[in-house]
C-alpha cells in the first residue's frame, strides 16, 4: 500500500494516522478534513472551554506528525472503484486504502436556523461562539438534558448563569444511563439551581433576528437570550451516498473494522456488530472508542488487525462530578442501583440476559475496573 487517505481530521482520523506512521507504514497519508482546523480535544468544548478561552486543546503529536493535511474542504464524494476521494471542485485524492473518519453532526431545530443566539455545540468554531455569547451573561435555555445538554447546563451554573434545561424524556440522560441514574442527575441539576423542565419539547425560538423566546410544546414561553440546541448528532454519511458501502445509521463495518476491502471507518460515524451484545450493530459516541477503533482502522488495512470488539467506557463531568461508566447502559439493560449516597455518589449495573454488561458510577471509581474485567470475560 503506497497511498492511504483518511476522510475526517478528528480524534479517530488522528489516531489512525498515527498508529500507521508507528507501525511503520512509509507511504502518503492524506487527511482530508471538513473543518479548518487540525484535530483537537473536543471534550473541554462543554466544559472548561466555556470557562477559560485559554484550556488546551491540542493532541499531542498533531504538529509532528507527518501526513499531508487538506483543510477547510469536506469530502464529497467517494468512488470506491476509482479509489478515489472527491473535494467538491478541488482535485481528488487518490488512495489505495481509505479510512472513514467523518464523525458526527448537531441536530439543529428546524426553523431557528436564521435567528442569532441559536447555537449548537460539535465543533471550535461553535464553541467560540458560545463562550462569545455568554459574555453578555444571556438568560439561556438548553434545548436537550443527554450528556452534552447536561454539561452546558452545569458549566452554565459554574458562571451563575440563569438555565433552563429542557427534556422530553422523564428524566435527564435516560436513554444512555436509564431511569434510576437520570432520576439522580434530575436531583443534581435542581440542587445546583437549574430550572429542569422534564417531559417537555422546545418546538420554536422567536425574536426579532436575535432569540428572545423559547417555545415549548405545552404553550410554555420561556424569556431567553440565548438557545442552546443540544438535541444529539446524526453521523456525517451523506456524502456516501450511492458508493456501494453499507450504510445504516452509520458506515457500517464488519468484526474486523472494514467497511469493504481496504476502507475502514472508525469513530463516531462508524457501526460494529458487538459480539456482548449478541450482535446487534452499535455506534459509540464516545472518545475513548475514536483512540481503540482509530488504531485498529489502521491496524486493519495493514492487514495487522485481529476482531474490534472493546468493552466502552466514557466520562463525563457534572458539578464537578466525574460520572464514569463500563460496558453497555443504556436503558434497555435493566440498570440498577447498587449504591446511592444522599450527596449525589452512585452506582448502577445493567444487564442482559442475566449477564451484567455495564455499570456506571459517580465516586464509585475504584469499582469500575472489577466491573470491566467481569464484563470483558463475558466475550471471553
Ligand atoms: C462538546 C463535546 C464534548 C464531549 N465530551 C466528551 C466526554 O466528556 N467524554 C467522551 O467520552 N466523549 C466526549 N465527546 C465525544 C468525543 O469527543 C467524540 O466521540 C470524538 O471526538 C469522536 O471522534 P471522531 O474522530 O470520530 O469524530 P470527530 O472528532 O467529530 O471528527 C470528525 C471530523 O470529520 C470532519 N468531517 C465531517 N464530514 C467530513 C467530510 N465529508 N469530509 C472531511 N471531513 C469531514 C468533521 O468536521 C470533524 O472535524 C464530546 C464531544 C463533544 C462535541
């Protein structure tokens, strides 16, 4: 292989360059990305970003690292027999192997795309712009309590600024983490003077070009500056269309990280069949899965890699807690509480088929790697 290009310039992109360059690959990489940026930490973008413009965001070995960077132009198009990557208008990249790296977008609410103070947060630029507005101290709703809308709102807080977190779900983050843990963050974000709206829908922002009201679905009109849409992302795969790669909610890749012979994806656009899961297709969100399955992309067009079938794990950072989970908790696995301290401490296993496949903890720590070790001899 003398050519390999890599479509997305993020966390999993970066990786994958790298895990080829150190296992000796000498040939071209090219990165083709859609921001103008290099790769960079996006996890402080809801967190200390917001608080400091200054946080570091670099990824260690970005400057040294020896690939060609195409920048500030999205791919467009692939064709996969040409083997070739098309830029819109620019000249297209040639590959003998391929990673697809794309990532994920905002969901946005229809019809606010033209007011001011209507903002999603993916990417730097969108953080700029947040930190940008909240220097005018706004009254701020955030339109979807998941893991993001729920650390806007808690970095919000940090600045004692006025919140207003809306949820259609019963509870915050129960898709991800169920009812029981959703029911302890409800409790953490009123404990911190959150006006937590549960069950409800924002369904429109009005204002003359600036947002000066929020809509909810129960007729509710909440007085705001500003509108934070954190209504979760839908993977960045229009631009296969039409290629012949699987595409379903994702790119699709079989055991080993390929999408087709010498393309792999890797990241939050990619899908895997997950054996603990009997199967099913997930994707994973989540940073810690963009450094293993980035690695393995790159193991697996050397023709190096065994099966990717990682037991997840994640963070996240509430009031600051550090809510850390294992395995597989969404709502569907029967989560539990095994522990719950009144200051807000828990711990929660889920469960399929008898089996537990994943536990989530805020102070509970120490525990989690025991819970690792016993979900990962479940594939054994
Ligand atoms: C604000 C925020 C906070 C987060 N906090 C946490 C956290 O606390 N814990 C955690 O585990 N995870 C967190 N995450 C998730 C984590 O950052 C992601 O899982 C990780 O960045 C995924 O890496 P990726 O390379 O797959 O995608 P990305 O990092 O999104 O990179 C994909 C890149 O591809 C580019 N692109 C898209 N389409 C094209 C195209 N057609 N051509 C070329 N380039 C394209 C995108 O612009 C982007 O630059 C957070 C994410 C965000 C946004």
């Amino acid at each position: 292989m003398r050519a390999i290009a890599i479509a997305g310039a993020g966390l999993a992109g970066l990786t994958a360059a790298q895990e080829l360059r150190r296992l000796g690959y000498d040939g071209e990489i090219s990165v083709v990305g859609a921001e103008r940026h290099r790769p960079y930490r996006r996890p402080p973008l809801s967190k200390e970003y917001l608080l400091d413009r200054d946080t570091d965001l670099n990824l260690a070995g970005t400057e040294q690292l020896d690939v060609t960077w195409l920048l500030g132009q999205a791919a467009t198009g692939l064709d996969l027999t040409g083997r070739r990557l098309h830029r819109g208008t620019l000249p297209t990249v040639t590959f003998d192997g391929l990673i697809i790296a794309t990532g994920v977008r905002a969901r946005t609410l229809p019809g606010t795309g033209d007011l001011r103070g209507v903002i999603t947060l993916r990417g730097l630029d969108d953080a700029r712009a947040l930190h940008a507005a909240l220097a005018t101290r706004p009254r701020t709703v955030v339109a979807g309590a998941g893991f993001l809308g729920s650390e806007v709102a808690a970095t919000l807080r940090a600045l004692d600024l006025p919140v207003t977190l809306v949820e259609s779900a019963p509870v915050p983050l129960l898709r991800p983490l169920g009812e029981p843990v959703g029911t302890i963050i409800a409790d953490l974000h009123r404990a911190h003077g959150v006006d937590l709206r549960l069950g409800r829908r924002v369904i429109a922002a009005a204002g003359a070009g600036h947002v000066e009201a929020v809509r909810l679905d129960d007729g509710t009109v909440l007085s705001a500056d500003l509108l934070v849409v954190a209504l979760g992302a839908e993977p960045h795969i229009e631009w296969l269309r039409g290629c012949r790669l699987r595409l379903d909610g994702g790119v699709v890749v079989d055991s080993h990280g390929l999408a087709a012979p010498q393309v792999a994806a890797a990241g939050d656009v990619a899908r895997r069949p997950s054996a603990l899961l009997g199967g099913d297709l997930i994707r994973v969100e989540h940073y810690s899965n963009a450094i293993e399955q980035g690695t393995h992309a790159a193991r697996a067009l050397l023709g190096i890699a065994d099966r990717f079938d990682p037991v997840p794990t994640f963070w996240c950072h509430l009031y600051g807690h550090r809510l850390q989970a294992v395995g597989f908790t969404g709502a569907g696995h029967h989560p539990k509480l095994v522990a719950s301290e009144p200051d807000g401490r828990f711990l929660a296993e889920y469960h399929r088929n008898g089996r537990v496949v994943g536990a989530a903890t805020v102070g509970f720590l120490r525990r989690l790697p025991a819970y690792r070790r016993l979900i990962t001899n479940e594939y054994a």
